[in-house]
C-alpha cells in the first residue's frame, strides 16, 4: 500500500512564471521534512510507492501526474474547480 504524503511547498524554475515547471516539492512526514525532485515524485507515484495530496482551504485534493501537449509528465491536482491550481499556489520550499 503507497504511503501518503502532503505536499506543503514546491519550487519552480521560474517562480513567478505561474506557467513554469515544479522542480521539486516538499513537506513534513513522520516528523521528518522532504523534498524531491518532481521526476522523484512521479517515478515514486509510477511505482505505487507513494500518494501525495495538497490540502487548501478545507479540501484535500490529490496529486496527479499529467501529460503535457509534447508528452511530458507533470504534477497537478486533480481538478476541485478551485483557482489557482492547488499545487502550483504553494509556498516555496526553503533549502
């Protein structure tokens, strides 16, 4: 069974581009803080490793992995009809 973990920032290339790629995310498990690269967090996700959500404003969403229009794999949340995307409206992660 995938162990889940919730996202609580991301870092992108370029932070104020709301269009830019997510390089890593990060969080808190277990007492311990995280963060890997998105290609960490989809292989993981590929894998069933690993389940990550993002909870805003009293709703937990999933992340999931989508296919850009050049075939490469991202992670966004799954759509709940809020905006921004859930995922990309995070803080960003401090080394």
């Amino acid at each position: 069974m995938p162990d889940t973990h919730e996202v609580k920032c991301i870092n992108k290339t370029h932070r104020q581009d709301p269009h830019e790629a997510i390089s890593h995310i990060g969080g808190q498990s277990n007492g311990k803080i995280w963060k890997i690269t998105q290609q960490q967090a989809i292989d993981g996700v590929e894998r069933g490793e690993w389940i990550f959500i993002v909870r805003r404003g009293g709703h937990t969403v999933k992340v999931v992995i989508a296919k850009s229009q050049f075939g490469h794999k991202y992670l966004k949340t799954e759509a709940d009809g809020y905006r921004p995307d859930n995922l990309l409206s995070l803080p960003e992660c401090v080394e």
